[in-house]
C-alpha cells in the first residue's frame, strides 16, 4: 500500500506542476516514466495514474470554471454533447486525463515487468512411476 500511495503523490506531484509548463499530453511520458521507475502490478498502477493524473486536472478545471471560465466551459459544453453544463465538461475532462495517466501508467509498469521480470519459484518435476 505504500508504494501505491507513493506512485500516486509522485505523479499527482509531477503532472500538477507539468500542467503549468508543459501541453495537456505531457502527462503521459510522465505517468510512463514514473511507473516505469517505481510501478507495481497493473491494477495498483493504473489506478494510481489514473488518480494522480485525474485529479490535478479536475481540480484546475474546477478551480478555473468557478472563478471566471464558467461561461467559456458552458459554451465549449453546448458544442459537445453535454447539454451546456459546464461543471459536466470539467468532470468529462478530469475522467478523460485521468484515463490518459491510468492507461500510461499501466504501459510504464509493464515496460517494467518486461525489462525486468520477477523471477519465477523453482517448479521440479517428478517422475513417480
């Protein structure tokens, strides 16, 4: 558990700073590199991609649509199929980023698990006749 809680706070930590600098696609080699380094299983990494990318975005979104961006959200909502709910759009955008990461993340542990494999118990084979 504490190398899940690890991974998460290191990619939430990377991709909100990244998302000042760098374009939105940034946090994919980020949750790559990151899961690569320091992944688990796939489950357990996934999920911390998905909720360390997720977040940082969905709670900048949410942020920027509170404090002036609601009408611009609202009409970028009228032009997809949301209805114009602005706060849909930034739930919309947060899972989409947070796929993003949980699915690059997911890549990056088993670049992991290919490069260096966990070695296998010994398996002996009897021949009881």
């Amino acid at each position: 558990m504490k190398g899940f809680l690890a991974l998460t706070l290191l990619i939430l930590l990377a991709t909100a700073a990244a998302q000042f600098f760098l374009p939105w696609w940034s946090i994919t080699p980020l949750c790559l590199a990151l899961a690569a380094w320091r992944g688990g299983t796939g489950g357990r990494t996934f999920l911390a991609g998905l909720l360390g990318a997720g977040l940082p975005w969905w709670l900048g979104a949410a942020w920027l649509n509170t404090h002036g961006a609601g009408l611009l959200a609202g009409r970028l909502a009228t032009l997809l199929p949301l209805g114009g709910n602005g706060w849909l759009l930034v739930l919309v955008t947060g899972l989409v980023a947070g796929l993003v990461g949980g699915l690059a993340a997911l890549a990056g542990a088993w670049v992991r698990q290919a490069v260096a494999p966990r070695p296998q118990p010994q398996q002996y084979l009897h021949n009881d006749a």
